[in-house]
C-alpha cells in the first residue's frame, strides 16, 4: 500500500472520529465541507477545473455544496474507495494523491486544539522531502528574501532565490510540507532577520 495510500485511510478514519461538524485547517471548512471537496475533485471532472481556475470556481461552489448534502457516511466511502476506475487520478494515484490526502489529513488532526505531530517512518519523511524540494519553489515563490528549507538531520534546499537576506525554516520534511501548504498548525525553527522571518511566515503559500 501506498502512503498516498495509507493517509487516505488514515484521513477517513480521523474523519469519522471527529464527525462532520468538527473544523479543518482548510479556512472554514468542516470536516463534511472538506469529504466534499475531495469527491468532487476525484469524481467530478466537469467541477474539478475549478479548483484551479477562478472563472469555474462558481460552477464548483455549486457542486461541492450540492455534494456535501450527502449522508456522511457516503461521503467518507468515497473517500475512502478513492477514483473510480475511469479517473485518470487512479492510475497516479500514489503521486498526485500523495499530497493532498497527507495534508487533508492534517487539516483534521489539527483542526482541533490539542494536536500532536505524528511520528513517522524515515522512508516516508523521505518522500515528503522529496515532495517539498519539487513544490516549495512555487510555495514561496512571492517572498522578498531567499528562502532555505532544512531539517534536522542537515538536508537543505534552497527553494527561493532573491537576495542576499537569508531565512532558513528547520523542522522535518513533514512540518516544512504543511507550511509550504500553507498551514500555521506546525512546530518549526526559524533563522534570520526577525522582520523577514515574520515575512515570510506571513506569506501567502497558496500553489
């Protein structure tokens, strides 16, 4: 199985204890508002453009609110069950999905006070790693300073190149991959200028 794979059940399973009604870290979106999204983008390829396109994003409001009338339960099995078989999303399943059930995942775990980081393997802090390199360009893409991403271990990469003002973030791939998702609900360290730190804390990451 797939860790793209495993977050998926592991983000029902948090889902389900939770319950519909629970908050995210996905705006104000409740757990049901985010099972919602997440069929309609897997399920809905006339809908799913708008997640990305401005001009569509009414026609998705639209679907993804009619989706969320569904009885809970229906929501998160198809969640769970993933692309049906005629989505492309299921033959790349384990790439494109690997992202957005992790950090779905963590929008429920966290959207709750009292949260902890999880503990994960090295083999799948490695592929979150891997992941962070190829879209923390794009994260923080609008920053004024240059921008290292490190963990604790010593693995760098410079994902943004501006100036000689340097703000390094530190914390393990797991912790950088949320922030650069634009998520606050994380434990990290920070070098460098206090006003750029706060800057690029700041940013808006959107991809």
């Amino acid at each position: 199985m797939s860790m793209a794979q495993r977050e998926r059940q592991a983000l029902v399973e948090a889902m389900s204890a939770v319950g519909p009604d629970a908050p995210t870290l996905c705006g104000e979106w409740t757990v049901r508002e985010l099972a919602a999204h997440l069929v309609v983008r897997e399920r809905r390829p006339d809908a799913a453009p708008g997640i990305m396109l401005k001009p569509l994003a009414g026609y998705l409001e639209g679907v993804q609110a009619k989706a969320a009338l569904a009885p809970f339960p229906e929501l998160l099995e198809q969640v769970r069950t993933g692309p049906p078989w005629w989505s492309p999303l299921r033959l790349v399943d384990a790439v494109a999905n690997l992202s957005e059930m992790f950090v779905h995942h963590e929008d429920v775990r966290r959207g709750t006070p009292g949260w902890e980081p999880r503990k994960l393997s090295d083999a799948d802090e490695a592929r979150l790693w891997s992941l962070l390199r190829k879209m923390g360009r794009m994260a923080y893409r609008k920053a004024a300073v240059t921008v290292v991403l490190a963990t604790p271990d010593g693995d760098r990469a410079v994902v943004h190149t501006k100036s000689d003002a340097e703000v390094t973030l530190t914390a393990k791939p797991s912790e950088l991959l949320l922030h650069a998702f634009g998520r606050d609900e994380v434990r990290l360290e920070t070098a460098g200028d206090p006003g750029d730190v706060r800057a690029v804390l700041a940013l808006d990451r959107s991809v």
